[in-house]
C-alpha cells in the first residue's frame, strides 16, 4: 500500500519512518524548500541558527522512538546544566535554573526562603500528575468524547483541582516569591500561554524540567534530527518532494482519491497523513464549514512568534545557551499580551545561542543568537511595517542587560514576522504552536488525529493529539500510526 504524507515536520517524518519500517510505499510533499517545518535551519555569512525549536527534553522518547525501528539514536545529545538562566531586570545576576538539586538552592537561597522544602512538595505533585497520567491521557487514542471522558475518570480525584486552577494559582500554594513563581511558570509560555490561562495540570513540565529528564542539547545544533532522519528515509526509498503546497483534494465515497498542489499535481496513495496543522487544513484545504475561518478565529490559538537571527563578534560571556528575559511585573505583562493583545513596550523574550555548546554554529570568536519573543497572532496584529522598530527595542534591551554592544558587533541579521512565519510554513494567523492547549482543546476534545467523513486521512503533529512539543510530536507519530494500522486491517 502507499501512503502520501503531507508536510516534512518532526512528525511527518516519524510516521512515514515508521510506515517504510513496516514496508509501505512512502512519498512526501512539502510546502518549503526543506525538510523539518518549523525544526528548521537558518545559514547567514557562516552562522548556522536553529529556526524554531532549540531544545527538547524527555530523551528517552527519541531513544524508544528509534529502537522500535531497530535503530541506534541516529544524533549525539547531551544533557544541559544548567538548564537555563533567568534575567529579571531588577535583578544584576542572572539566576541560573540547574538541574543539580543543590545548585538549584542555592540560587534561591536569597529569594525563597526554605526553598528546597517548598520545591520538593511541588515536584512531588507535579510528578503524581505525569504518572498519573502519562499512559491514561497522553499516550493513548480516542474514539470519542465518551471514552476521553471515561479516561478521564480514570485519573485520582485528587488531581481534579489542577484541572480547574490556574498554574499561577498552583504555584502562589507553593512558592511566595515573584521570581520563583515566573521561573517556575515559564513552561506555560513552551504552550505558547500564560500561566493565569494554563491548567496546573501542566505543572507535570516542571517535572520533566527539573527532575524526570532535562533539557539536551543536539550537538551540531537542532537540524541534525531532521538530517538524520531524512537519510534513513532516503535509504529506505522514501521520495521527498519540496516547493509543493496542497492548495485542493478530491474525494469520493467517504474516501480521499488525490491532493492537488499548487501546480495543478495530483497526488495519490491508499493512505494520507497530514503533517499540517489539524484544524486549518480541514477548514483551508477540505473547506469544512465545521473549520471555515470565522471559526478557526474562534479557537484559542499560541501566541505568533516575532525571531531574530543574529550572527555577532565576540563573546556574550554572561548568556548560556538558554535564556530568558523578564522585566519586573509579570502579571501585567502577561495580561497586557495576551487579554489586550498589545504589543509590549518592553519585551520579554527568549535568547537561545547553540555555538556555546555547539562551536561550530558560528565562525572563531563568534556567537549565533536565536531571540524569540512572543506576540499577538495575526489576528490582532497584520501590519508589521514597524518589524525593525521592534527589533531595534530588544536588541538595545538585550545590549544593555548583558553589557554589550550587540549593534557594533553585529555580523547579520535576519528578522521573521508572524507574516513570515505564516508564509513560510503554514502556520494558521502565525500562531507559533498552533492551537491552543486549553481545557477544551485537549484530548478528545482536540482536532482529531483521523478525518471525520474521509476514512483514509490522518493527522499528526503538534495541533493534534496529544499536542505540542518534540517529544509529544514524536507520540503523535506513534498514536497516528496505530489509526492506520487499524484501518489497513478493516481493507
């Protein structure tokens, strides 16, 4: 049988991976000129910059993901410690989140009292939660909201009020200070939502960040995923196929016949699987009413990224190779972002620099800087003729916090809007993560990852079950996988 997948993504790649593995006949097609989506590479003047994605945690899914296939991890990782630093801007020290527990204190010793105390109690909730419900609601499919439902009450009731409460609120039980409730609440914004928005339940992140497994480093930088698997594909006979963009479908009998791209191509197989986003390809592509755009505007969609890529001289010694940057009030800058949809005055924002760990990202004595920082979708936000006033306000912001002069040493630098981001790689109004991960846009309640009246087309990714994320992406390839394997047995 073959089976057509749509979209070069991390979880594109995985199903159709796992479908050569299993001996069908695979193609691709892909809107870009290059494989990987959003977990993609940028080359300027001899500095290499990861695109999107610049870590991930729970390796051990990459691990498990490549022994079913009978392969070795195909990258070199290593764990990252410390994990990150914490700029705030009242603060002169960065404060710098290890995963080593006694180093982790002691950069709390000063602003949370009895801190280690208070950190168990809270990792020791938040790890009831992940294994809880790690096999009852992350890694399974569902039929219908019935069986969510019944999954659901599966889980211990004590868990119950996490679904209900905030993550800030979760954390104002545990932490007293401002600085560790917004370190703490940082994993919200990797669900592209504040943490006055995000179900505690979420608090199962913090879990993985600081005790369960870590963040890793890809040596080489984040596109040697994609590299190595696109050989292993290749070696298996699997056809890439790139400046393709499906713009129509034709389908009969409750069956998809073929995908047209937007060269007037017909693409055909038994089986499709659609590594787009989940609700705008129903709507955009298949012209669902259920999807049409006054809908999909509805839904609670992650907030746009606005990137820049910075090739500088010299060496930023008091960056690691992650960082973020907060100013003073959290809570209102979060309520003005994401209620009021304004754009910051002063931006909070995300600074990844992979050649401290990866040299050769970047020529001799240099440095690659990725800085992301979150904005309204485009939604509320279209006109981006004041792109370069944006940047040129965190570029200042950055100089003067790290103390040192970004702008004299700048070698390149390449900006991307939402608008670019839309563009580029289909991303619905510029939304970063694609849907939201609120209470009604999980589980059962998330776009399917099977069509509801075309039985040979799936869905996989991040706006699918069981959501954003690397390694979720990575489940979505295997929950997928078992949607068709079970339609290949019904034939």
């Amino acid at each position: 049988m073959k089976a057509l997948v749509v979209g070069t993504g991390l979880g594109g790649l995985a199903t159709a991976l796992q479908l050569a593995h299993q001996g069908w006949e695979v193609e691709m097609v892909e809107k870009h000129s290059t494989a990987g989506g959003r977990l993609n590479r940028l080359e300027r003047n001899g500095f290499v910059f990861d695109v999107g994605p610049s870590f991930f945690s729970m390796s051990y899914e990459f691990r498990s993901f490549f022994e079913k296939l009978e392969l070795p991890l195909p990258f070199s990782i290593e764990p990252l410690d410390p994990l990150y630093a914490v700029f705030f801007d009242h603060r002169p020290e960065p404060l710098l989140i290890w995963r080593d527990r006694n180093k982790l204190t002691n950069s709390f010793a000063a602003i949370e009292p009895d801190f280690s105390r208070k950190l168990n109690d809270f990792l020791h909730t938040s790890r009831q939660i992940f294994e809880d419900t790690e096999w009852r609601i992350v890694k399974r499919n569902f039929d219908s909201i019935a069986d969510y439902l019944k999954a659901l009450s599966s889980v211990p009731l004590k868990h119950l009020p996490k679904l209900l409460c905030s993550m800030w609120t979760h954390l104002e039980r545990h932490f007293e200070s401002e600085e560790a409730k917004a370190v703490f609440s940082l994993v919200s914004f990797f669900l592209g939502a504040p943490p006055f928005r995000t179900p505690a339940v979420y608090a199962l992140l913090n879990y993985v960040e600081l005790q369960h497994d870590g963040y890793w480093n890809v040596r080489g930088g984040m596109y040697r995923i994609v590299e190595a698997m696109v050989d292993l594909l290749q070696q298996k006979g699997v056809a890439l196929h790139f400046d393709r963009e499906i713009v129509a479908a034709e389908a009969h009998n409750g069956r998809l016949q073929a995908l047209v791209d937007h060269q007037g191509h017909r693409w055909s197989a038994d089986v499709f699987v659609i590594n787009g986003d989940a609700a705008a390809f129903r709507g955009l592509v298949f012209k669902r009413h259920r999807y049409r755009q006054q809908t999909l505007d509805r839904m609670q969609w992650t907030l746009a990224p606005f990137t820049m890529y910075l090739g500088v001289r010299g060496r930023i010694q008091v960056l690691q190779q992650h960082n973020y940057f907060l100013g003073t009030d959290f809570r209102n800058y979060a309520k003005r972002l994401f209620q009021n949809r304004q754009l910051p005055a002063q931006p909070y924002y995300y600074v990844n620099v992979s050649s401290k760990n990866n040299p050769d990202c970047a020529p001799p004595n240099c440095e690659n800087l990725f800085v992301l920082c979150p904005v309204p979708d485009l939604r509320y936000k279209s006109d981006w003729s004041d792109a370069q006033q944006f940047a040129d306000l965190i570029l200042d912001d950055l100089s003067r916090r790290c103390d040192f002069p970004i702008r004299k040493q700048l070698l390149t630098c390449t900006v991307y809007t939402p608008k670019d981001w839309e563009q580029q790689f289909n991303l619905y109004r510029g939304s970063g993560l694609g849907l939201g991960h609120g209470l009604m846009q999980v589980g059962a309640l998330r776009p399917a990852n099977y069509d509801e009246q075309l039985k040979n087309v799936f869905y996989v990714g991040a706006s699918t079950v069981p959501g954003t994320g690397l390694p979720m992406v990575l489940i979505s390839s295997q929950l997928v996988l078992q949607r068709i394997e079970s339609y290949a047995r019904s034939l």
